[in-house]
C-alpha cells in the first residue's frame, strides 16, 4: 500500500514529462478525482489539475504524513503540502480505489488543513 502512495505523491510532485508517464503507468484510463475543490475525469484531467495546484502553490512538495491504511482494494493515507523540509501548510486526506490491475481508478479526496 505504501508503494500506492508514492506513485500517487510522485505524479503530483513530479514535472510534466515524468508527471504523465506516472499517470500512464499507475493510473487507470477511467480515472476519476473529486475533493472539495476540483472533480475531474481522466488522466488529462488530473494532468491539469496537478498543474494548477503547482502554479498557485510553487516550489512546494507533497509529501506522506502518519501511516497508509487500506483493504481489498482501497488505501486511506494523509498527505502534506508545503516547502520542502517545513511543515505543511495544507494537509488533506485521500481514499483511492484501485482497479483489477493495481492502477488508482478513483481518488475520493478531503483537506484537513487549509490556509485562509
């Protein structure tokens, strides 16, 4: 479950190029993402996404926070966002689906900690 992890806060720290080899390879062509904020379909949309949250947040980094929980096919995990090596400034909460290969099918995301 941990490597779920990774490749999920991979693809949102990672730059284009590298961010959509890691949704070819770790994301399913269905994909959907919603949190409070944003829902999305699809690689490109989650492609975009990424890329507005990078542009209103530059130079900071997703990073794991506490432990992965998960079964069958869903993992729970806390994440931070902020400058790298600091405290986060904003930390959420995702539960994603995986599909019959292992890919992330669905992101069902929450935010815990958001700046005014």
């Amino acid at each position: 479950m941990d490597h779920v992890v990774d490749t999920y806060l991979a693809a949102w720290n990672a730059a284009p190029a590298e961010r959509t080899a890691l949704l070819d390879a770790h994301f399913s062509p269905d994909l959907t993402y919603t949190d409070p904020l944003a829902q999305v379909a699809g690689r490109d949309g989650l492609h975009a996404l990424v890329d507005g949250v990078r542009a209103q947040f530059p130079g900071f980094v997703f990073t794991p926070v506490g432990d992965v929980d998960g079964h069958h096919d869903r993992v729970r995990f806390q994440w931070g966002l902020g400058p790298e090596g600091a405290e986060p400034v904003v930390i959420g909460f995702d539960v994603v689906v995986l599909d019959d290969e292992g890919r992330i099918r669905d992101v069902h995301g929450f935010l815990d900690r958001v700046p005014a």
